[in-house]
C-alpha cells in the first residue's frame, strides 16, 4: 500500500499559490483517476482519495504547511504504511519553476512542510518528488514568494510540470522510486549542482 502526500495550505486564499503545487499534483490525480476526496478516518486533518482498487491513498494535510507531520504519521499509523511507502509531493524553490525531481531521501531544506515530517516521523530516509516553483527575486522575503501566485507567463509551463509530477506519482506507485527517478529525473542543464545542495 502508497501514501501519496501532497503538500500544501488549505483555504481559498492558497489555491494557486506556489506552496500548494503539491496539493494541485494529487487534485489532479484525483481527477485523472476518478478518486473521490473525503475526511480522513478517525479525525486524522487530512482529506484522503483511494486509487487502484484502495491500494493507494492520496492525501491532503488540514493542518496548515507547517504542522504537516502530524497528519502524515497518523495517516501511515492508521492505514499501516511503511515510510518507504510514502511519497512527498512539495513545492521548491531551489529548482527552476517547472522542473520536477524524485528523490528516494533528503533533508527538509528549509522548507517548513518538510520539517515538519522529517520531525515527526524521526527521519529524513522518505521519497519525495519536488516541483520546481523558482526562487524569484533574491530581494523578496522566501515567504511571500511561496505564497504568492504564479505570474501569468508561468502558468503554462507551472501546470505543465504539474502534469509530469502526476506522471511521477504515478510511476512511483506502479513501479517504485528507482522507476520514477529514472524516468523523471532526465533533463541535465549546467547549474544542476547547486539545485542539489540542499539534498546533500
């Protein structure tokens, strides 16, 4: 059984943001797959969605970026799914808007979400695949940047890389991380390195 995390804010004020691209990934693939959203069990904050015959659960944490470990250990507590079962799907900024990367760990790079998992579950040894949302300018504070929009010359090439991350998703649970990364993590530019810092 997978546990397919997106990662986001909720409320209307954060749809479109660049911190809720994880959340837009599994929407999509709820709709690609006719998966229904509805309260996780047991109060657990988090809205779930079955695919492949209930073997696979999407999800989306209630509880605000920050304090996204908490629904993410009790939703792998309460369905019995192993860490390495469980994939990460999260915005960021170190990699250009519209690239996306599967990594089978890492560490949380800044990124409050992330922290908080890595807190929660006592390890960063977790799948994640990262969309690309861009750094912008330098000069902005990281948090109004995250929670902005993107700008109308980013909107194709954002719900594009969307696309592919669903299509990531969906290697990841059919075929495993190996599988994903190999398939997904295939475009090579000059200035690769530093997109990786934060995974070393």
């Amino acid at each position: 059984m997978k546990l397919v995390v997106g990662l986001g804010n909720p409320g209307a004020k954060y749809d479109g943001t660049r911190h809720n691209v994880g959340f837009a990934a599994v929407d999509l693939l709820a709709r690609r797959h006719a998966a229904a959203w509805e309260s996780a069990p047991r109060g657990i904050e988090a809205l779930v969605a079955r695919w492949r015959a209930g073997d696979t659960v999407f999800a989306k944490p209630l509880t605000f970026m920050n304090l996204s470990g908490i629904a993410v250990v009790a939703l792998l507590q309460f369905y019995k799914i192993e860490v390495p079962d469980l994939l990460v799907v999260v915005d960021e900024v170190q990699l250009e808007t519209g690239r996306i990367r599967v990594r089978p760990d890492g560490s949380a790079g800044g990124h409050n979400g992330l922290k908080s998992i890595v807190a929660s579950l006592g390890t960063m040894a977790f799948p994640r695949l990262r969309i690309g949302v861009g750094r912008g300018d330098n000069r902005r504070d990281l948090a109004d940047h995250v929670l902005a929009r993107f700008e109308a010359d980013e909107r194709d090439v954002i719900e594009a890389a969307i696309g592919k991350a669903a299509d990531g998703v969906e290697t990841f649970v059919a075929e495993g991380p190996a599988a994903a990364m190999n398939k997904h993590n295939r475009k090579q530019e000059s200035g690769d390195g530093p997109q990786e810092a934060e995974d070393n």
